[in-house]
C-alpha cells in the first residue's frame, strides 16, 4: 500500500514537473525607440532560461505582406524566403541560445524597419511568443522662425517651422529664461521625407533683448533656434497702429471721414510696406558657379539672360547640368528677407527658393512649397 502510494506520489511530481516547464516568452512591453543607422537588439528570452538550441525561433514583421525577418530550425538559419530588406542585416546570438536568448541583431536601422516584430518559439509539443514594437528616431531639419504679420495689440506673430523628422517632434517656444511660452496647437503634416512641423506664437515687448526659442525635441534629438527683436521693431509698430487707430475712431461717423480713414489705412499699409523693406532688405548677388551652362550673368552679378548656345563652363558640384536655373549667393536658414526682381522680355519666368541638398544634375520638379513667383510678362 505504501509503494503505491509513493508511485502516485512521484507521478503526481513528474506532472507538476512538466507544467512548471512550459515554455513562456518575454520580451519588452515599452517601444524600442532606435536612432535611424544605429544597430538594434530586439530582447526575445524564454522565462525560466530554457534552451531553445533545439527549437524553431521565427521572427516575422506584422501587417506586412513579406513579413519572415529571420529563421532559426534544426539548428542554422534557414533564410531562403527571408524578405529582400532583411538580407544581410539580421543575426541571432547563438552562443546564447542554450540558455534561452532568441534576441535578433537587426543592423543599420532604416525608418522602414519601423512597425511591430514578432518572436515565435516553438517546439513539438509547444509554443510562446512576444511582439516588439520598434519606431525610428530621425532628425529633421534646422526650426526656421518667421516673422509672419503684427497684431493691433502691439504683438508680433512668429512662425516656427521644420520638416523630416520621424516621429513628429514636440515643438516648444521659449523665452529667454528658458520658461515655455503658451502658442498656438501644432500643425503636422506627413509626407513622403516625415513629418512637418510648424506652431505660431504672437509675443510681445518683454525686455531688452526679446529673444524668443523655438526648440524641436524627441528623445534622443533636440534642436532649436533663437530669434531677436529689436525693441525698435515694436515701437515702430506700436507708433503705426496707434496712428492708424486714433485716424479711423475720429472719422467714424460720416462719408467723408470714412473714405479719411480708408486713405489712413492704405498710408498704413505703405509705411508698413516701407518699414518691412527697410527692415528685411538684403542685397543679393547671382553664383556664377551655379549658373546653368545655357544662362549668362552680368560680371556684377545682377543680371542674368538666356544664351543661344551652351557655354563651356567647367562643370562644378553647384551648377545646375538639366535644369535652366541660377541660384545666389547668400543663403538663409531663418527670418525674413526683402529683394526685388524685375523681369523683361521673357514670356515664362519663376522665383523661388530651393533646399542646399538639392540634387543639381537632373531635372528638378517645382513645388508649390519653394516657388515664391512665376508668370509671364
């Protein structure tokens, strides 16, 4: 009686044995948030450190339709269907696997690894696994502030602006102590280079300096620019909208003192107009290292026409080879500039801006985003 009683004893051990044992996955619950070109690991463990040399570890990409990212069964990778993205990318640790390491070596990361990773573990009798959620990091351009138009308050509104980042950062203006300033909610836009960014602020005549920040940050990225305001720019304006005001609360009342005001406000729109000129005037000069081989420039640099014939000119990394187009020589990265061009005896003709990074040996396609002008004359 007793031996049977210790027989059921020691089976009843055997099972509990057994289900302790089952196979269980764990991995992170958080995001990975990876800096596009960096290595990453994506942590892929058996919970009580069981070996899984001799069993199948898949990891697969989800909500993608070639989706294997790596194959380990009966003992080597077996990658033959493994998705063209991967190829030459990914690896397991092998010395690892005896005590239960499944973690995957993705090297170089792209932002179109970015997405959620499966790790599957299987055995013949069982099965576990875990997803990996990963999002590349990448840091757009430099914040470009603008300053946009002015308020009848005496306030200035300024435009803060960047694109290319991944995810979308958070964009924050700042004084000059470093305290953030209440502006305006975020306006953000995907495209086909990540996100853009812009966000509005109207401020004021604090102090001395008046320097305003404009900070983009992720978490491991952060960027910002500063913008100064003179306190003359401020009285300037006060001093016009106080005329502009004071002229039309007299005139309200009759005809003949409307149209006073309307002749206020367009004497109002003048100075402005002269006030930004004199303001934001630059003076700017063509690069004839730029020049299409086909466009001849004035030696002062002013003027450019179209030649019948393509002139020998060596060929510089600046100069446009497909596209007719000169660029200048000054070139900005923040604020507002005053120039003026005159046109003749063309029937087609654009002003625009364009990125430094642009590629000048092809044909560029205009967009509305760097096109400032065009039409014919």
């Amino acid at each position: 009686m007793r031996l049977f009683l210790y027989v059921i004893f020691l089976i009843l051990l055997s099972l509990l044995g057994s289900q302790s044992e089952q196979l269980q996955v764990v991995g992170p619950a958080d995001p990975l948030v990876v800096v596009a070109g960096e290595d990453l690991i994506l942590p892929c463990f058996t919970k009580s450190n069981t070996s899984v040399v001799d069993m199948r570890v898949e990891w697969f990409r989800l909500n993608v339709e070639d989706s294997l990212v790596h194959l380990y069964m009966d003992h080597e990778d077996r990658n033959e269907n493994q998705a063209l993205l991967y190829r030459e990318r990914t690896s397991l640790f092998k010395e690892e696997l005896q005590k239960g390491n499944a973690s995957l070596k993705l090297s170089a990361l792209r932002v179109s690894d970015e997405g959620k990773y499966k790790c599957l573990i299987e055995d013949k009798s069982q099965s576990d696994d875990i997803t990996v959620n990963v999002i590349v990091e990448v840091q757009g351009s430099q914040p470009v502030i603008m300053m946009e138009n002015y308020d009848n308050s005496g306030g200035i509104h300024l435009v803060c602006e960047s694109r290319g980042w991944n995810p979308e950062p958070e964009i924050l203006w700042l004084d000059e102590e470093g305290d953030t300033l209440p502006a305006e909610d975020t306006q953000i836009h995907r495209d086909t280079e990540g996100f853009s960014v812009k966000r509005s602020i109207t401020v004021y005549d604090y102090s001395d300096s008046n320097r305003f920040y404009c900070r983009l940050r992720q978490i491991h990225h952060m960027m910002e620019t500063e913008m100064i305001i003179n306190n003359k720019v401020f009285d300037v304006w006060k001093w016009i909208v106080s005329v502009s005001v004071s002229s039309c609360l007299i005139a309200v009342g009759s005809i003949i003192t409307a149209v006073i005001c309307y002749k206020k406000e367009l004497q109002k729109q003048k100075q402005k107009a002269e006030f930004l000129k004199k303001l934001f005037a630059v003076d700017v000069t063509l690069d004839p290292d730029s020049a299409h081989p086909e466009l001849i420039l004035s030696d002062d640099g002013k003027q450019v026409r179209c030649g019948d014939t393509k002139q020998n000119l060596t060929d510089t990394p600046q100069r446009f080879t497909y596209y007719p187009a000169v660029v200048g020589n000054q070139s900005f990265s923040s604020g507002r500039f005053y120039y003026e061009v005159q046109v003749r005896g063309k029937t087609h003709w654009i002003l625009g801006v364009m990125r430094e990074n642009i590629n000048r040996k092809e044909w560029i396609i205009e967009t509305s985003e760097w096109i400032l002008d065009c039409g014919t004359v």
